[in-house]
C-alpha cells in the first residue's frame, strides 16, 4: 500500500559539454548534495558533500566489457532535470508499519562521442539518510549482449574512517568483523577460521554492508539495493589513496561476471549518511530503493517464534543423519542405525508440546530427509536430497496433524548442500509437499562448494538460484529463510516472502568453532553492519551458557540478559528460541520474556549506540500498545540512561525488567540476572548497569 504524492518537474535538458562543468541535485532537507562533473577528455565523475563538507571526493564510474572495449572515457552527458517524490508505503511484516519514501532524481545519460556512440544513463537518487544510484544500459543499435568483467565504480573518500569489515569473500559471509582504518585493511591476510565449509578472498576487499565512523562523528555505510540477475558487489580497497571501488563476484566457468542483454539497469550503488549510529539503524534507503510489493496479500506468511530440532545437533547431542546406506542409487535402511537421530516423530512433538505451552508458533525441524550420511565433502552430492522423502523415524502425517492440533506451525527445512541444481529440478515437487500439509515456512541452505564446480556463492549463477527460489516458491505460499545466503538487498519490499536469512557468523560458531565462538563485542558491530541490509535468523535465546556437558572448549560469550535482549535488538520476523526444551523448563522466570516478546513491530526507536560498542531498541508490537527493548554491550561494563518518552502521553505502563545481576559476567558468572516489575510513563528515566558482554531486556505493556 502506497499513500502520499508525487511530485514532477518537467523541463528542458541541459547538456554538459566536454570542457569541465558540473551539476548537482541535494536531498529534500538540502543537507545532502551530490555533483555532477565531465572532465575534458570526456570522463564522468561524482562527488558527495554532507552539511557543506565533502564526504566523497572525485569518484569515476565506467565498465569493462569481455566483447567490446571499456566504456569511461569520450562521452557527452545530458543531464535531466530533477523530480521529486514524497511518498508513504506499508510494510506487510517488518520493524515499522509506515515507511516514508522521500527522495530527489536525476538522471544523467551519458553518451561516447565516437565509434559506436554507446549508451549508459546513471540515476541517483538523493535521500535524508543517503544516496543511491544505478547503471541503465538502454535499447540502442550497437549494443546488445552486455558481457561485464569489471564494473569501475569508485568511492573516494576524505579521511582515514575507522572501519568495521568483513573480507570480501566471494563464498561466505561468516567472518568475524574487524576493526581498524581504512588504510590498515588487509582482507587477504584476514585469519580464515578453519571450521567453515568454503571460502573464497581473492583480492584486497570487503564485503558490504560496512561501516566507517569519521573523526567528528560523521557515520557512513556502504552496501548496494535491489540485487537482481547481475553479480554480488565487493568493495576493492586502496589503502593508500583511502578508496573503495566496485569489485563484482565472478566465476571460474566465464571470463566475465555479469551477462546481460540490454535493456537492462543494476543494482542500486548506496551510501548511508548519518550524524550518529542510531539513525544508520532507523534508514530505510535500502528498503526505499526496491520497487514496491509485487506478490500483493502475503496474509497466509505469519511473523512468528520458533523453537526446533537445530541446536542439539550444533550441540553433539543428536545427528542429522540417520545411518542409512546408499543401495542401487536409493537410500535403504540396512538396519545399521546409530540412535543419535535427532528428527524423530517423538522428539518433534516434545518440541511442539512445549511451544503451544509458550507463545511460540512454530518448530523448525532439520535432519527430516534422507540423504545426510552425504550431504557434504562428496564431490558425488548432485541427487543426495530429494526433499521429500523422511527418514524412516519421522512420519509427516503424524507430526503435522499433531502440530495442527496445538495451534503450531512446522517449519519446513531444504539443505541443499550446494547441488543447486538438483534443487532447481526439485523445488516444485518440494515446495507442493509442503502446500500440502499447510507449511508456509521453509528455511533453506546452501552448505558446501558450489555444484556446478566453479560458481560462488555470490556470483550472478547464484544470485539467480537464490531470487528465482524465492519468486517460485510464493507460487506455493512459501516464505523463505535463506542460511549459506546471497546477502540482503531490500528485496523483501518486492518479493515479502523473502522473509529472513544468515550471511554472518551466526549462533551455532558458538557451539563449535576452534576460535572460541563470538565474541562479546561481535553482535555490537552486526546492528551497525549486517543488520542495515536486512532481517537476521540469529537464533538467539541460549540460556545453557557454558554447555560443558557437551563441548568443554565452547560457550556462549554472552550473558543470559544478552541473550534475551536479541529478540529486540537484532530483527527477524521469525526469531527461534533455539536452546533445548529442558534449558527453558529449568529456567521459567527469564523464558517468560520470550513468551511475551514480540515480532512483528508498528514502531522501532534506536534509543542510543556507539558501532561496536552497545545498542539500545525499542520496539512497538503491531497490534497490542505493547513495547519491547533492549539493550547489549560488549566486553565492556557500562552504565546506560534510558529516557521513556515514545510512550504514549497520560498512560502507565507495567514494565518487567531483565538485567544482568550484580556479579553477571559473559564468562565468569553469565547466568546471573535480576528480574523486577516498575510502572512507567513517558516521563520515567532509568539507568542501569550493564555487565562486561551483557544486557538489558524489557517487557513494557499497557496498564
């Protein structure tokens, strides 16, 4: 839904000519202002002032192509006059119900004087909170296949920024964020953790989201919108001229990156503006710069808590696997069962049981399906999966018909194991089993090298399996939770049942990884980083802290109030509550918090937060008066002021408070928290203490 007005300026043309000129649009509030410039050998360029400083200095874009020459030199630009757009949109699901689409455009269509007289137009889109732009290849007699090996789009910047980065993989997002300046990043020296499945550091790059924080406090974030059939963006580093320049996701099967044929546009290229950390989290630029709802009512997709048959396996407690044999091409039985099975009818029930008791709509269960004994380090995998077939200890009519009963969801699992197109040929066979018996929930992963042999992860081979994954399965009123993921661009405004995903270093590195796990500071930079391109399946809420019983060298580096305080903090619309059932039986008083807590939003304040340091949320749930916060830090205790003043005028609110306990500690004491009700009004102030990896969760409800 879309209310508001739009505003259009028509007037004539003006042309810049090949001597150096320029010209320029501002944002609505005129604190933003990007400028246009030709040099005199026809070579475009852009720069970006914020509040009359410039923030991006000269920064050339162009193109090389594998069958024509490069395109950024000899041009003539024709610059058309700016329109105006000041609309109102509704998000379906999400962290607030209105968003407000206000932004100025330009576009500047650039043309080569000579030889073929080539096309390409930029379009920029200025914002309060940024900037976005994108290449459009017109339809025009003497470019048709556009094969991409380099796209030269350059952000030069004015300071040595600190910056939060992850390397620029072209496999894996699940890296822990380093922080350092801009001219000290070193992405191919970057300590690879030796637990992941794959990777791929080619060059000295980032990937985006990232983050850097100016010496006066100016706060940017890089990142690109609307991904569609075209490569996953890195950011090239020049350490020593302090710049950025687009780096595409490539392949080992072509020579080029991108194939298209024209007409066609690309992503969008987008810079997050602020003063502070707080509002880079309340930007809507990328959501903005995705087209508008193209799959209409989405009702039949329910925001929801989830509990599942996960954690237990990260754990060594169960096992995906069955003990089955591959006989003739088809998984049997050979009686060779090893008892550790952890998707059983029986052990899926005492899931169910225990969400329909605690507000949780639905079980996630992985494991279901023949095919683990080979899911991975097999070159063989094409097949291994077929996405239909349970083992023989789980029966899908009896769970399902069970969970229809207690009012809960199952949440449907496809480990594809990276055999994409095995999955390809699959999908509707699988996604109609899952119409059938009322899922609409599938969360899918993609472990594993890539199948075919030499794709990535983030190429446009994989960004293509990805979307259309996703387009195919709203055909069937599936919602998607992609793990092992291309990352986020906004497209949930376009395509809603793209609901949530990974793309980091997610819970379960808690659980095993050699390094340690998370650090207490790692989910204090993800608000800032990650979570600016969109919604997290985290899987948060462990209250078996130090899990000794079955990993003496892991743990979670977090306190139990931290842990609580995700479900707030980092936004997913379906949040798992992913510790084992007797973890939460044992601990009912702080488990009443994730029965309370919401997860679909009308309202989000970002209340203070410093980028790897703490972060505090609040959260308005979309049909109660209801608000939710919270609040994490990392290793660092500190005490934190809390101003109530987005709560409704002349109304008391009961608020349950869990925070770390006095001695609470993400090592030495992580389960300590102290738990009080108080009454508050928008007048109320709080300050509390946080405790080295600790944090703050409310439950504050309408009296």
């Amino acid at each position: 839904m879309r209310i508001g007005v739009l505003f259009f300026i028509f007037s004539a043309i003006v042309f810049i000519s090949c001597d150096v000129k320029s010209s320029s649009i501002s944002s609505p509030d005129e604190n933003i202002e990007v400028k246009f410039h030709l040099n005199k050998v026809g070579q475009f360029f852009y720069t970006i002032n914020y509040k009359n400083k410039k923030v991006i200095d000269t920064s050339y874009v162009g193109f090389d192509f594998a069958n024509a020459s490069s395109f950024y030199k000899g041009c003539i630009a024709k610059v058309k006059e700016p329109t105006e757009t000041n609309e109102t949109w509704q998000m379906p699901w999400g962290e607030q119900l209105n968003v407000t689409n206000h932004f100025k455009e330009i576009t500047v269509e650039l043309q080569e004087k000579e030889a073929l007289k080539r096309k390409v137009n930029l379009v920029f889109k200025v914002y309060n909170d940024g900037v976005g732009f994108r290449y459009e290849f017109p339809e025009q007699p003497n470019f048709n296949e556009v094969l991409i090996v380099n796209e030269r789009t350059e952000f030069n910047l004015t300071e040595d920024y600190k910056t939060f980065w992850i390397p620029g993989d072209w496999d894996i997002y699940e890296h822990l964020y380093s922080t350092t300046k801009l001219s000290e990043i070193d992405a191919t020296n970057y300590k690879v953790n030796s637990a992941l499945a794959q990777t791929s550091i080619p060059e000295n790059a980032v990937n985006t989201p990232v983050t850097l924080v100016g010496k006066n406090g100016l706060h940017l974030s890089f990142h690109e919108a609307a991904l569609i059939d075209y490569a996953g963006m890195t950011l090239k580093v020049d350490t020593q001229n302090l710049s950025f320049t687009s780096s595409l996701v490539g392949s080992n099967n072509t020579k080029y990156k991108v194939k298209r044929t024209v007409p066609f546009h690309t992503p969008w290229r987008t810079i997050q503006i602020a003063d502070n950390a707080p509002d880079l989290i309340a930007s809507n630029l990328i959501l903005n710069l995705n087209e508008p709802n193209k799959l209409g009512d989405v009702s039949w997709f329910t925001p929801m808590k989830y509990t599942g048959v996960w954690w237990e396996m990260h754990l060594g407690k169960s096992s995906w696997d069955y003990g089955m044999e591959m006989v003739d091409g088809k998984w049997k039985d050979t009686g060779k069962a090893h008892g550790k099975h952890g998707a059983t009818t029986e052990n899926v029930k005492r899931f169910i049981d225990f969400s329909a008791k605690n507000n949780i709509g639905g079980v996630l269960v992985e494991g279901w399906n023949t095919g683990w004994e080979r899911w991975i380090g097999f070159e063989d995998r094409e097949g291994v999966f077929d996405f239909v077939t349970p083992y023989p200890d789980y029966s899908l009519d009896e769970v399902t018909q069970y969970a229809k009963s207690k009012g809960v969801e199952i949440i449907m699992h496809h480990e594809t194991s990276a055999a994409t197109e095995t999955y390809k040929k699959q999908q509707d066979t699988a996604y109609a089993l899952m119409q059938k018996y009322g899922m609409h929930t599938v969360k899918s992963g993609y472990v594993g090298k890539i199948l075919p042999k030499g794709e990535f992860h983030h190429g446009q081979y994989m960004v293509n399996q990805y979307n259309n994954a996703a387009i195919k399965a709203a055909k069937y009123q599936v919602a998607v939770n992609a793990h092992e993921p291309i990352k986020a661009t906004g497209l949930r405004r376009t395509y809603p049942n793209i609901i949530s995903r990974e793309g980091l270093r997610g819970q379960e590195f808690n659980a095993w990884s050699p390094d340690g796990g998370n650090p207490p500071e790692h989910l204090s930079i993800v608000a800032f980083t990650r979570m600016l391109a969109g919604p997290i399946d985290y899987t948060p809420g462990i209250f078996n802290i130090k899990f000794n019983e079955f990993k003496k060298d892991n743990q979670v580096n977090t306190t139990l109030a931290h842990q609580l305080a995700l479900y707030v903090v980092i936004y997913s619309p379906v949040q798992m509550a992913a510790d084992l059932v007797e973890h939460y039986e044992a601990n009912p008083k702080p488990l009443q918090f994730i029965k309370d807590v919401g997860v679909d939003w009308s309202k989000t304040k970002v209340l203070n937060g410093e980028v790897g340091e703490f972060v505090t949320i609040a959260r308005k749930e979309r049909g109660t008066e209801n608000w939710f916060l919270g609040a994490i830090t990392d290793e660092n205790s500190r005490m934190i002021t809390l101003n109530f003043d987005f709560l409704d005028a002349n109304t008391n609110y009961e608020a349950v408070i869990y925070k770390d306990g006095k001695t609470a500690h993400w090592n030495n004491n992580p389960l300590d928290i102290d738990i009080e009700k108080v009454v508050l009004n928008r007048q109320s102030k709080l300050t509390i203490q946080l405790a080295e990896g600790g944090g703050l969760a409310m439950s504050i409800l309408k009296k």
